[in-house]
C-alpha cells in the first residue's frame, strides 16, 4: 500500500491523531468534506488506523495489567499514602507527555506507545491500595451499596474525560490529553485517617492507617491469596466482563461516529459526548448491583444474572440503535447498567469481601493482594477486547457485538458454581427460618 493511499484510509475520532502518531504528514488528514476524500465511501475510511489504536490500548492494558498484580502486593506492605501519591504524580506525568506530542511535533509512533506504557504502569498502584482503603474502612453488612456508590467516581470520571476531551480537540488534540491530568492524592498524615472507625464484628479490628501497630500481621502472599475460594471464579468472570466493559469505553464513540443513526452520522465531539450516557448507565448499574447483592446477601447471583441480561442488551442495541437517537441513547444506557454493574461489583464489594475471607482469620493484609490478583486478570480481559476489536471492526461491527455477546455468556457460566453454592445456602436458610438462629448469612465463597 503506497503511503498517498495510507493516508486516506482512516477518519480518528480525536482529529488527524493519525498524522501525528503513525507519522502520515505528507497530505491533509482525510475527512468527509475533504476533495480527496470523495472518492472513498465513509464505510472505507477505516484502516490501519483502528489496528494501530488497538495496539496502543494494548500496550497501556497490558502493562497495567501487569503493574496490577505487583503493585497489590507491594501496596500490603508500604504506606499506602506515599505509594499512592508516587502512582498518581507519575501518571499525570506521562499522560501529559502525550499530548505534548502534539506541540514537539512529534511523528514517531514507539514515542506514544512508550509513554502509554509507563503511564499504565504508573496508574496500575492507583486501584489495589484505594480498594484495600475503603474495603477496610467499611463493615461488610452494607459494603455493595456504600462501595457502589463509592464507586460512581470512575464513571463520572469517565464522563468528564470524554467531555473535556471532545471539547479541547477543536483547540488540538494535545490538549485533550494534558487539561484532564489527575490530581496527586495527599501525602499528609492527617489524625482522622489515621485512626478510622473500628467496625468490631465486620471484619475491621485496627485503624488501617496507622504508621506503626502494636500487632504485627504478616501480608498474605500472591498464591496464598489464589487460594481463598472465590478468588479464581471471580477473577476469571471479570477477565471476559472488563472484555466487553472496556471494549465498550474504548470504542464506543468512534461506533457511534461511524454508525448512521437514523441516517445520519453524527460528529466526533457529538459522538464523544453521547457515549457518556453508557456512563451514567454504568453508575445506576453499580449501585444497583451493590444494593441487591446486599439485600440477597449473594455477590455471584446477582453479578451473574447482570452479565446475562447484558446479552440481550448488546443486542438490541446492536440491533435497533440505529433507527432513532433517543432509541439509541436508551438502549446504551440499560446496556451500560448490566455491563458496568458487575464489573463494578467484582472490583470493589466481591473485592472486598475476598479480601477479609474467613479463612485469613482477621488478617487484613490481604485486601490490595487479592484486589490486585482479581482486577489485574480482569485487566488483561480490558486489553484484549479493544486490541481484537481493532481487527474485528474493519470487517463487521457485526462480529464485534457477537464477541461481546459471547463474553458476557462466558462471564456468566464461569460463576455457576458458586450461584449453586448460593442458592443451596437460601434454601437451606429458608427451612430453618423457624428456629431462633434467624437470618444464617450465605457462604457463596467456600467451595
């Protein structure tokens, strides 16, 4: 393929990001109003560029997926303020340094995939340690509720990416990547984070903070924390549920963009602000799912029932979302309650919960190890789903729906033994109701 014809196969969602990265600067970005690109249908205007996209998400995926299974254990065994703050400061370092690409004039495309890389290195310290923080400071009674709530922040932080992002790129597209730079969390050893509220019966015995502790507990290591039941079947289910979640944060606004919806395309800032909404479906999805998971004391009965009505929900909106806007932006909000719902479950309560099993016997440094193990497979789901999607796109969005389909039904079996073993425990519950030990709580992780 001659470079002229390169040049012209490929319509970024993030204007000309494609001339800059993939070092095609010979000729005009390629959009619709372009003369030469009259003559290429709009369903051509996509080529290497989507391959080349997936491989930068990859590479920041998979080092974060890495990163992820490391910074667990290092963050059960250091301050997790200081280890924290090094995470947080190193990530807005090396996200900005991608937009500076822009201005430096940058061209070579190994610059971006280094910098994606350590700068998913550097993030990957960020969800272990605030898990591990929040899981110890809560009981267990409301846990998925208090944590679904909790964890709202990733999506609104999600929904203020993409519309700060979408704003900035008529300015260029530096800028989407420098304005939205995290903030470093505080260092400082304020006495009220020290010494957090005891929840005496829940699991928490100790302030988690404290700097130094008359008992010493030994962090639990990385195979012993494989071992406690639950992990495995939770971290499997979330590897194919992040698939599709991610696949989905990815990609969604460039679907949009490049779908006529009631036959018209709609724009790439318009297309990025209106996959927000599969944001805000994901916040309702994760209180949601934390409040039931309460109320049935049952983690895997209601992650696995979400990942099932997923599939009906990819495919209608595969389906039907093309006939009208409003039907398109209902479709995506129900299709993020059941897909982010889940995902948020198993990351922040089911986390949680492994975290301070039983078997530990009160030992609370586990939480960042097994919060790590279980996000840190479910991560290398999030990078192979936008990576294949990449590929699979170019051909059929067809296919990449049928994928996401297929991943949700995955998610979903991979937690049948431990729905069994949940039901069993209603059951069993249910006939003993009449005796005075009332309410027995369900075992769904010891088997």
């Amino acid at each position: 393929m001659r470079k002229e014809e390169k040049a012209f196969l490929w319509n970024p969602p993030s204007h000309c990001l494609d001339r800059y990265i993939f070092g095609i600067r010979e000729l005009p970005c390629c959009s619709e109003n372009h003369e030469h690109c009259q003559e290429y249908p709009r369903s051509k205007i996509i080529g290497d560029g989507t391959a080349l996209l997936g491989e930068l998400d990859l590479a920041f995926l998979a080092v974060y997926a890495i990163g992820m299974f490391f910074s667990g254990h290092i963050g059960d065994r250091i301050n997790l303020r200081i280890f924290l703050t090094i995470g947080m400061v190193g990530t807005g370092i090396f996200t900005s340094l991608f937009g500076v690409g822009f201005w430096a004039n940058v061209h070579n495309f190994y610059y971006y995939l280094i910098v994606q890389m350590l700068a998913g290195m550097f993030q990957s310290t960020g969800w272990p340690s605030v898990v591990a923080v929040v899981g110890n400071w809560f009981g267990k009674r409301k846990r998925g509720l208090i944590m679904g709530i909790w964890n709202a922040h990733t999506s609104v932080g999600n929904i203020s990416g993409s519309l700060i992002a979408a704003a900035m790129l008529s300015y260029g597209w530096g800028w989407s990547f420098v304005l939205p730079v995290p903030e470093a969390v505080g260092a400082d050893k304020d006495e009220d984070e020290l010494n957090s509220p005891d929840k005496a019966g829940e699991g928490v015995t100790e302030p988690l903070l404290t700097p130094e502790s008359d008992v010493k507990q030994e962090a639990v290591g990385f195979i012993e924390a494989w071992k406690i039941p639950g992990v495995a079947p939770f971290a499997l289910c979330l590897f194919f549920s992040k698939l599709v979640a991610y696949t989905f944060l990815y990609w969604l606004p460039f679907y949009i963009s490049h779908t006529a919806i009631d036959g018209k395309y709609l724009s790439d800032g318009t297309s990025g602000n209106l996959s927000t909404i599969f944001d805000v479906g994901g916040v309702v999805g994760g209180i949601l799912a934390g409040h039931v998971s309460d109320r049935l004391d049952a983690r895997a009965i209601t992650a696995a029932s979400f990942m099932y009505c997923a599939i009906p929900a990819l495919f209608f909106y595969r389906s039907y979302g093309h006939l009208s806007l409003g039907l398109n932006l209902a479709l995506m909000f129900i299709t993020g309650i059941f897909v982010n719902g889940p995902y948020a479950l198993i990351t922040t309560a089911v986390s949680a919960d492994l975290g301070t099993h039983s078997s530990l016997r009160g030992n609370s440094r586990a939480l960042a190890t097994v919060t790590s193990i279980i996000d840190g497979t479910g991560s290398v789901g999030a990078a192979l789903g936008p990576l294949l999607t990449g590929y699979i796109s170019s051909k059929s969005w067809s296919a990449v729906f049928t994928m996401l389909m297929a991943a949700a039904l995955v998610a979903g079996l991979l937690l049948t033994r431990l729905v069994v073993a949940e039901v069993a425990a209603k059951i069993a519950a249910s006939r003993s109701q009449g005796s005075p030990t009332s309410r027995a709580p369900a075992a769904p992780f010891d088997v």
